[in-house]
C-alpha cells in the first residue's frame, strides 16, 4: 500500500514542479510573443521598403520624363516588349518598376542611305534601367546594347563606358543624385566625337586611295595661273562630296615635297576654279620630310584652318595618325546654314 501511495505522490510532484520537462506553462506564452514581434519585424520592413521604393519610383520617373522632354526623338520606353516601337505601350510610361528605357544614337548620312529604313536609321543603342533604389542606393545601369554593323562596335563599347562612368560618378561623388540626362548627355556627345573622326578618316583614306589609283580621280587642269613653274602641282579632286545638315564638303589632294609647292599648290587651285574661291572655308594641312644640303632630314607639317575652328588641326592630326609624307590635303567647305560645332 504504502508503495502504491509512494509512487502517486512522486507522479504528483514530477507534475507540479516547473523545472520538469512535462510542465512549462511560460514556454508557449513566450514562443507566441516573440512569433508576434517576429511578424510585427517583418511587417515594418516590408512598410519601410515600400516607402523607400515608392520615393525611388517618384524620383526615377520624374528622371525619366526629364529624358523624354529633353531627347523626345532619341528616349522610348521599355515596356516589356523590346522596346522597338511595334506597340502602343511603348509611348506610355511604365507605372511602377522595371523603368527601362532605350537610348537611340543617330548614325552618320552615309548609314542613313544605306540602311533606307526609318526604323534603321540609329547606329547604335543602348537600353538603360532605373532599378529599384535609384539613385540613392542603386546607381543607373546598362541593360544591354547593340550597334548596326555598319557602326564599328568599339565604337559603342566606349560610348557605353562614358555611360558607366558618368553613373558611377554621380552615385559615388555626388551621394546619388539623379544621372539620366548626364549619362545621356554623355553618350551622344561621345557618339558625335567618335562617328566624326571615323567620317574624317574616311574621307582621308578615300583620297589617298584616289592618289594610288589616277583612274579613280580626276587631274584637275588648273588655268588662271601666271607662273608657268606649277608644271609640277597636280591636284586630284573627289568626285563624291559629303553633305552633312545642307554643308557641303569636299577634298583635293595633292603631292608636295617643300613649303614653295605648298603654296604654289594652294594659290593654282583657288584661282584656277571660281567654285572653290566661292567655298566658305577652305581649311587645309601637309606633313612631308625635306633633305638639308648637309644630307640631314626635318619633318615638316603645318595646317590652316581658313576660319573653321580646329578643322586644320584635325586634318593634321589625321595625316600624322596615318604617318603621311609628301602629302597635302585641302577640304573646301560650302556652308548649308547649321552650325555643326
């Protein structure tokens, strides 16, 4: 009996004492309120991610009509479908993240001829994004890019680096202000610099090519000269002309071997043609080696740019780029009206 009655009490006060496993009454109580502050965590975040997002849209979408007012031809919006301006959306700006938007880089005239596609007459793009966050924790970011093939494609890889550079600059030095129009800014003017350099090389090489191949030039026959001595100044003149905004542009070239046939080559062929002399800027540069009697040799270059800023400087640059000697090249310029800067 007495076992019996041991064994009850024993049972009876395993149950009554709180340390025992089976008996914990403040263990579910607390599990429930932290599950209850873990949920309230939870909800305060989720509250102040959504203020902080819906700041970052306010803000990426006034960048985004800033963009559009400012490159209304050059920005189109990204909705979901490339953003190649087959659907009606694309004219609609998007009402909550992802902002993409496409950048739009004008190819050269020479492109626009030959692509004959309204839809193709843009170099290169660039598709950037406003991401979540932007622009103070988030900087803007490429997305992707592509180029025609007729655009040479480190030709928008440097573009796209100025894009990158000038975000990351605006994020790290200027505490994440907004950089849309700065990084577009960016990427059009370095376009323009690139696309003229090529179309200046271009015309260089076309002439050169000319001077190596007589067939594909014509010798002009200079008259108004009174110095019989410019038997030895021929000058070859491109068929072609290249017209940029109503200017247009075209090259003569010409062998030369001291100063005296520079200018003698340059005094025929002004006076001996009245559509040159009526040109707006006749800019030209030279670069040739000259013996010494002593059998020393100087390199000699010079450029004149006739009023156009920097164009004889650029003609120059150009013929030392190519290591040119014994060379003359004159670009006559008939102004269309625009300044081409």
């Amino acid at each position: 009996m007495m076992d019996v009655n041991s064994k009850m009490n024993a049972s009876n006060k395993q149950k009554l004492d709180p340390s025992a496993k089976e008996f914990c009454p403040n263990e579910n109580r607390e599990k429930n309120e932290n599950d209850l502050n873990d949920n309230d965590n939870d909800n305060d975040d989720d509250n102040n991610s959504r203020v902080l997002y819906e700041e970052s849209f306010g803000r990426s979408s006034a960048d985004l009509e800033i963009l559009r007012a400012a490159y209304p031809d050059e920005i189109t919006y990204n909705n979901g479908n490339g953003g190649d301006g087959d659907d009606d959306d694309d004219d609609v700006q998007p009402d909550w993240f992802p902002l993409i938007f496409t950048l739009n880089l004008g190819c050269t005239s020479q492109n626009h001829q030959d692509e004959g596609k309204s839809k193709s007459r843009f170099g290169a793009t660039i598709t950037m994004e406003f991401p979540k966050g932007y622009p103070t924790t988030k900087s803007l970011e490429v997305v992707s890019y592509r180029n025609l093939p007729s655009t040479k494609k480190d030709i928008i890889e440097e573009v796209v680096a100025s894009v990158k550079s000038t975000a990351q600059e605006a994020y790290d030095v200027y505490g994440g202000e907004e950089c849309g129009l700065s990084c577009c800014a960016a990427a059009i003017e370095c376009w323009t610099l690139l696309i003229e350099e090529v179309e200046q090389q271009t015309l260089l090489e076309k002439e050169k090519s000319s001077l190596c191949n007589t067939a594909s030039g014509k010798i002009l026959q200079q008259q108004g000269s009174d110095n019989n001595d410019d038997g030895d100044i021929h000058w070859i003149t491109s068929e072609d002309t290249l017209i940029d905004r109503k200017s247009v542009f075209q090259a003569h070239l010409c062998l030369v071997e001291n100063e005296d046939m520079v200018k003698r080559a340059v005094r025929k062929l002004i006076e001996g043609s009245t559509k040159i002399q009526r040109a707006t800027h006749n800019m030209y540069a030279y670069r040739f080696t000259e013996t010494l009697p002593n059998g020393k040799t100087i390199l000699k270059h010079d450029n004149d740019d006739d009023g156009e800023d920097a164009a004889g400087s650029r003609l120059a640059q150009l013929l030392e780029m190519r290591k040119e000697d014994g060379v003359l090249i004159l670009v006559s310029r008939w102004y269309g009206g625009t300044h081409l800067g």
